[in-house]
C-alpha cells in the first residue's frame, strides 16, 4: 500500500518511520523553526513567501539548516507531488517544514552532528473550521498575554508555544469553541494562538495592530492584498479588546483556514453576530486566487 514520504536530514523516508530524537533541542527546549504551508489544487501556495520568513527566523535564532532556499523550494515541491496523488479527488495538503539545531550537547555522547530538518505532509483537517465559514469562531480574552518581544522577536516563527496552549485551555473554560486573543504587556491586541487578527470599521477600512508587534503571517498579507484589489482600504493601529467589540467585522487569518469570520466576542456578538459582506467579498477573492471554493472544499472534505 502506499505510504506518504516524508524528508529528514537528507533521507526520504515513510512518514510512519519520521522521529524526532528525544535529545533533540526542538524537543527538549521548544528550539523549533517552524513554517506552515498549504497546498491548493495539489500545488504550494506562497511557498516561497512562507520560505523567506523561515531564513530570517533561522538568522535570527542563529541555526543554520546547511540547505539552501532553493533546495528546500525543490524538496518540499517534490514531497507534495509524491504525497498529492494519495489524495481523493480535490482534496488537499498542509506541508510542515521545520528546522531545529539538533541534538542538545547535554544529552549527547558524543558531539552534536548538526542541525534537524524535516519536511512533512498531512491531510488538511478540514473538520476542525469547516462550519465556521458559516456560523463564525467566537474569541475571548484571558489572563495569559502574548511573549513580550524583550524574550524573542515578534517576527520570529517558531514552536515555543507554552502560553498559547495555555491561553486556549483557559479560552475553552470560559466559553466552549472559543479561542483566546492574546494581548500585550500594555493591553493591546496582538493575534491568537495560530491567526492574525484584522478588524473592520466602515469608517477606517481593514485594521491591523501595527506589523512590528506581531507575527507577519503570509495570509495577513494576502487579506490586504486582497483588500486593495477590492477598493478596501488598510490602516495599522494598536487595537484594544474595546475596539474588537466595538468592530463591524472581526477576521482570523491564518494558513490552512485562511480566512474566518469572528461572529463573538467575550460573550457578545459581533455587530449582528453573522458572518459579514467584507468577509464574504475577501473570502470570495481568495477562493478566485486560489482556483476553487475554499469553503465548500472545506465542507466536502471534513466528512472524510
């Protein structure tokens, strides 16, 4: 029976057989570099985007995956082709690709041979927002905040992720389904656990908290894209939680949704508690760059 392949440190291999060793850094002190990627209709989408965030988090961090950009654009172009045509008619794939500095000195017998690098494939799991196209993802604000950028910089992608793990069990007790939106050390809105958030304001446009104080995710930049196209204008501010209740529109962008409605927020509705004409219209855009209907793929697919 075919099996999905995966790529680790240079071997293809089943991706049953992939592992992480357990003296790796990634694991042992979350020291992952880490991207997301989706394909439409079988092909990457943003590759190369998603691939130059990853080099400047690698500069940052200071981890060098030995591989050039262009061997990584090739690798993960060839992992998707193999792994695509296991797929039912239509479906669609999330890539991971991760880099770490491999194993920790304390852990190893002998020394470290270099850095850990694994690209892998999975099946998006359309059943986790597929009807929130319809009926909208609701939010709250907890007492966990975002990482201040004196512990790592806003920009940087990677798998320490304690506090959002925390702040969406804490999101989930205080209303089921909800996710949290985190704020900063002054009470600012950054983003939630794996979305950028953007608000609408039919005086203003689309909004975003300013690009320096949050992960610069791909989509974001897709939406305002999009925006322009559709005469939509964009403006950068800090938002406070008041502006979010306050918005005609609340939006989630991220990679494998791309884009959902915020239909609550700690507790009240959005505007009329529906999705919205902006969210419709950007959403209707993306399904138009991306060659098929997002949310009715999404449907079909969370009942395989």
């Amino acid at each position: 029976m075919d099996e999905p392949q995966a790529y680790l440190n240079g071997q293809w291999i089943p991706a049953s057989a992939a592992a992480v060793s357990v003296g790796d850094a990634g694991f042992i002190l979350g020291a992952t570099v880490a991207e997301q990627v989706r394909t439409f209709v079988g092909e990457t989408f943003r590759l190369h985007d998603h691939l130059g965030r990853m080099r400047q988090s690698l500069d940052i961090v200071g981890i060098d995956p030995e591989m050039s950009t262009d061997e990584m654009v090739r690798i993960a172009r060839e992992l998707v082709a193999r792994n695509h045509r296991l797929l039912a008619d239509g479906d669609d794939l999330g890539l991971s690709i991760f880099v770490t500095p491999g194993i920790y000195p304390s852990y190893a017998a002998v020394p470290p041979a270099g850095s850990t690098v694994c690209l892998h494939t999975y099946p998006l799991p359309f059943q986790l927002w597929a009807e929130k196209y319809r009926t909208g993802q609701s939010l709250v604000t907890t007492d966990v905040e975002q990482v201040s950028d004196r512990s790592w910089p806003a920009g940087l992608k990677c798998r320490s992720r304690m506090h959002y793990f925390l702040a969406d069990r804490r999101a989930a007790d205080i209303e089921a389904g909800a996710r949290a939106l985190l704020l900063d050390g002054q009470g600012f809105v950054t983003e939630t656990s794996t979305a950028n958030v953007l608000i609408f304001r039919k005086a203003e446009g689309l909004i975003s908290p300013p690009a320096e104080k949050i992960l610069r995710g791909i989509s974001r930049a897709v939406a305002i894209e999009l925006a322009d196209r559709l005469g939509i204008d964009f403006v950068q501010r800090d938002l406070t939680p008041e502006d979010v209740a306050a918005a005609d529109e609340v939006l989630l962008v991220s990679t494998p949704l791309c884009l959902l409605p915020v239909t609550r927020f700690n507790g009240a509705s959005i505007a009329d508690g529906r999705p919205g004409d902006v969210f419709h219209r950007l959403l209707a855009a993306w399904s138009d760059l991306a060659g098929l209907d997002i949310a009715e793929q999404a449907e079909r697919f969370a009942r395989r």
